[in-house]
C-alpha cells in the first residue's frame, strides 16, 4: 500500500515537473519571440521610416535628374546615413528615446532604397528609349512596371543573402562602410551634424543659382559660356562645346575623380571636337543640330561603353571563379565585421512568408501584364522572369567582391538574348533587358543594406520592410517627376540627353534592323570603338594605371552634349587640384559639397519644371 503510494506520488511529481518544463520552454520561448519582437519594433519605427523617406524622396529626385543627364547615379548609403542622424541629433532633446544606430540603419535602408527607383524602374534606360522610338508609355503602366521590378528586385536580394553574405561573407563594401559610419556617428557624432549641415547649405545655394540661370523671368546667370572660336566652320557654340554654369555637373565632376573626368573631357574633344566638324564638312550629317549629329557619334560611343563592360563583366566573373566558391572568405575590413555577426540569417517566418510569396506572385503578373500591353510576346516574359534572378545572382556577387554591379552587361546579354528569339522586334528585347536590369538594380541595393544590418546586429525582416516601404515612396515621387521632365524637355535632346538610353536603343534597332541600322560611315567606327573598348577594359584590369583613358567615361561623352564633358571634366580637375593643395579639407567637405549641388540643382529643374506644366 505505502509503495504505491510512493509510486503514485512519484509519478504525480513527475508529471509536474514535466508540466513545470514545459511551461519554462513556453515561457522563455515567447520572451525569446517577444525580444526579437521588441527589437524588430525598435528599428522599423515610424519616425525612421519618415526621415528615410523624405530623404529617399530627394535622393529619388536627385538620381533621375542625374541619370537622364549623364545616365551616372548615386547610391546615397553614405549620404543617407548622415542626414538620418544629424536629422534626429538637431531634435534630440524633445525625443522620447534615443534614435538608435539600427534606427540610424533602417533610415538609410528606406532612403536608398527610394534613390534607386529612377534606374529600377527604367526611368532612366527603358522609358526614354522607348520614347526616341515613338513609342508611347503611359505613367500608370511605368508605375506597375516600377513596382513589380521593386518587388521581384527586393525578393531577389532576399533569397541570394544567405549565400553570399552569411556563407561565402563577401564584403559588400558599402553596405560594411555603412556599418562602420554608423557605429562610429552614434560614438561621436559631432563630425556627421557639421557635414549635413554643409550638405543642407550647399543644396539652397545650388537650387537658388538654378533658379536665376534658367527661369526667364528672372534669369540673371548666362547657361553656357563659350569662346568665340570656330571648327572647320562651325563655332564651339554650334558644336556644343562650352562651359555649362551647372552646380550638378561640376558636383559630378568632383565625386568621379579625377580620371573620370579627364576620361570625360578627352572623349568630348575627340567627338565634338574632332568627328562632329568633319561629319558636318563631308555632308555625312545633315545639320549642325544636337539630335542629328549625335544620331551618328551614339554608335561608335556605344561601341566603347558595350565592349569595356563586357570585357570588364567577364574579367570580373572569372576573378571571382578564381576565389573558389566560398571556401575562403573574402576580406571586408577587421576580422570582428565578420566574426561577431549573428547566426543564420532569418528573413520571414509562417504568415509574413506568405505575404512576401504573394507579392512576388502579383509582381509576377504585373511583369508580364505590362511588358504584354509594351508588346512584348507572353511567353518570352515567363521565360525571361526565372533569368531575372540568374541575372541578379551575377551581378550581386559582382557587387559583393568588388561594390560594382555589372547590371548594364547582365542585362545586355539578356537583351541580345531575346532579340535573336524574337527577330525584327524594338519592344520585346527592350523590355527584357529592362526587366532584368530593374530586377539587379534593386537586389543589389537590397544586399548593399543586408550588408550593414547584418554588421550591426540589425533584423532582415524589417530591413527587408523598409526595402520595401522605401521603394514605393521613390516610385510615387520618380513617376510623376518624369512625367514632367519628359514633357517639359524632349528625352533625347541636348537639356536630357538620356545617354543610357541610346545604348539601349541601339542596340535594339540592330538586332531587329540589323546593320542597316547604322548610318553612313559609322560601321567602320563601331568596329574600331569595340576594339579601343576591350583594350582599354582589358588595360584597366592589368596595368592598374590611374591615367589609361576610361572607354566608359569616353563613351558617354559620345551620347552628351559637349558642354557635359567639358564641365564635369573641369569640376574633376578642380576637385584634384584642391586635393593636392588641400588635401584635409577637400577629403572633409568635398563630397557633401559636391553631394549638395547636385541636389539642389536637381531640385530646382523639376520645381521649374513643374512650374512650367501648369
């Protein structure tokens, strides 16, 4: 009797120490949940996700105005990350909580993310192509289109992270850089509020000086400053070579070094200076206008930029063969960036999955849909979507060892790729090309940001949100300013020369025409382009030197008016001149000057712009 009592009491005490577990599993499970709740809180709160997007709204602005310019962008991770802080360091006494390094994190997050919607949307390669092709694209179908490569870019970035930022560790140079800038501002911040604070003032200069230079009730300041010499009978004017009085180009000039703009100003005179006067001379073009004499110098420009980033693309893919395949980690600065990160990254779990697979799926359809009403065939679109991802693998893991995205060459080859299946079409291999750059642009930017969540001990899953959230704002603010810069220039023309977008269009009038679609006399400089092109790429890789001619920066030179290469050229020699006078103060305040003009500058054309509309 008294042993099975005992042995009815052990299994009473059994029994509840079973249940005592199992409640402490429970109980530490949900602190666990409820701590990673908290911290997920803690970074994607409101007040980060408004600054990143008023931030990513300018940005946004800044890289359209930029891109159909010079077809050059900004990624704004250094930029962004400054004014986040110095933003809620001018109000910090009247916050309720500090704002935090991963707050800090999720505002530049949301702000690049909006920054890149002008390339990610194809506002600046695939609209204005199809525009010069009389092509009309109505703004709610970019729109989609905008947010279906948003959607498909961001997923993208999500599915390769775990590969090659927590396996193979590849560095994403930004995305670490961002890391370290962050840690160090929320230490001592000082520096970072005196840097916005420049950036700000520079930006109210640039857009004041624009304002007088080209509203003509009140334009005080010449636009262009040009000697009065002459060229086989053409004046500089005509040939379009001069000085632009532009904050923004001489801000480019400055950001892109030294080389860049050297490479500039020499690609310039040899086109504007050298092929424009003797096409003109011969009759071979018809008149001196921008359109007409720039309809021949696109082709060998083409040339230059197509076969250095081929040649770049597929030195740069057998460098990284080279490197094995993540046996060995590339190096991204100390050893504590890479060793002190957290565990498996964890992107979405249960029904937030379901979320993310949903809006892949709509952005699915929404691809197809509006590459379908551009004229693109249904059925190359289902088979070009799963290439969008191959195409973002490559050029992220490019991003990742190098912090260079070969997007322009991945989505080349995909473009090539659909013109020979559909033979004799513009729209199809357009659109294909488009989708696959959208698609790399925003995953790149996507594993930039991973990148320094990961390094910060931050959550993905609200990186991953604010990715989202800041994507749709720089959608709402790109599509309707392009619309009002489109309208109030021609695309194409010397004001917006659109110089990817010739790229594009070239190509694709080859592979539907062929060879008769390039004009009298420019096949043989095609051809000669294309060699000068692997030469200089091939120079690039193997001889490091810093003076051997960039083919891309030469290319663009051919596709923009003299005045481009001219100016940016200048601001880049200015900006080496005050580096070897004063190299501390330029290495300070030289970017955020040359980061305030070009935003104010771009400010100021779409205000004009707008204005003009109405």
């Amino acid at each position: 009797m008294i042993d099975n009592d005992r042995r009815r009491s052990a299994t009473i005490d059994k029994d509840r120490q079973l249940q005592f577990d199992a409640h402490n599993e429970t109980r530490k499970a949900l602190e666990s949940h409820n701590a990673r709740m908290t911290r997920h809180e803690r970074e994607l709160t409101p007040r980060a996700l408004l600054v990143g997007a008023l931030i990513g709204a300018v940005l946004a602005l800044a890289n359209l105005s930029m891109g159909l310019k010079t077809g050059w962008n900004e990624s704004g991770n250094i930029t962004a990350s400054i004014l986040g802080f110095a933003a809620f360091a001018a109000v910090s006494r009247w916050l309720s909580s500090p704002y935090s390094p991963l707050e800090n994190c999720i505002t530049q997050t949301t702000a690049t993310s909006a920054g890149a919607m002008a390339f990610t949307s194809g506002l600046v390669t695939t609209f204005p192509a199809f525009s010069m092709l009389g092509i009309e694209s109505p703004a709610a179908l970019i729109a989609l289109w905008g947010a279906s490569m948003a959607v498909l870019g961001i997923l993208a970035g999500a599915l390769i992270q775990r590969r090659l930022i927590h396996e193979e560790r590849l560095p994403f140079p930004t995305g670490t850089a961002v890391s370290k800038l962050v840690s160090t501002m929320h230490r001592s911040g000082q520096e970072a509020v005196r840097q916005a604070v420049v950036l700000i003032a520079v930006a109210v200069g640039a857009l004041v000086f624009t304002v007088f230079r080209d509203e003509p009730s009140i334009a005080l300041i010449p636009a262009i400053l040009s000697p009065a010499w002459t060229i086989a009978g053409f004046s500089l004017a005509q040939l379009t070579v001069a000085v632009q009085l532009s904050p923004m180009l001489g801000a480019i000039g400055v950001l892109i070094g030294a080389r860049l703009g050297v490479s500039l100003l020499l690609g310039g005179l040899i086109a504007w200076c050298g092929l424009a006067p003797r096409l003109l001379e011969r009759g071979i073009v018809a008149s001196a206008e921008y359109t007409e004499v720039v309809g021949w110098l696109v082709w060998p420009g083409v040339g230059l930029m197509v076969s250095a980033a081929f040649t770049s693309a597929i030195l740069q893919l057998v460098a990284l063969r080279r490197r094995g395949s993540g046996d060995e980690a590339p190096e991204c600065g100390d050893a504590t960036d890479v060793a002190e990160v957290e565990g498996p990254l964890r992107i979405a779990r249960g029904r937030e999955r379901r979320v993310w697979a949903t809006l892949g799926l709509l952005a699915s359809l929404g691809m197809v849909g509006v590459g379908w009403a551009l004229g693109a065939p249904v059925w190359l679109l289902v088979l070009v979507l799963p290439l969008t991802l191959l195409s973002a693998s490559i050029a992220a893991r490019g991003a990742g060892a190098t912090d260079i995205a070969p997007s322009g060459p991945v989505a080349q080859i995909t473009q090539v790729g659909a013109g020979l299946i559909v033979p004799g079409a513009l729209a199809p291999n357009l659109i294909a090309a488009s989708a696959a750059f959208g698609v790399t642009s925003q995953a790149v930017q996507t594993l930039w940001n991973l990148k320094a969540t990961h390094l910060l001990r931050g959550s993905m899953r609200a990186a991953l949100w604010a990715q989202l959230i800041g994507s749709m704002v720089g959608l709402a603010v790109v599509v309707p300013a392009y619309v009002v810069l489109s309208e109030a220039s021609a695309l194409g023309g010397p004001a917006l020369p659109c110089p990817g977008s010739h790229v594009w269009k070239a190509m694709a009038e080859t592979l539907a025409q062929g060879a008769s679609a390039i004009p009298l006399g420019a096949q043989p400089a095609l051809w000669a382009a294309l060699g000068l092109g692997v030469l200089l790429a091939l120079g690039e890789s193997y001889t490091k030197s810093r003076w051997l001619p960039s083919p891309i920066a030469m290319g663009i030179a051919f596709v923009t008016p003299g005045f481009f290469a001219v100016t940016i050229g200048l601001g880049s020699v200015l900006m080496g001149l005050a580096s070897a006078f004063r190299p501390t103060w330029t290495a300070r305040w030289g970017s955020s000057i040359a980061v305030g003009g070009i935003v104010g500058e771009s400010l100021a054309g779409v205000m004009l712009a707008a204005m003009s509309a109405l």
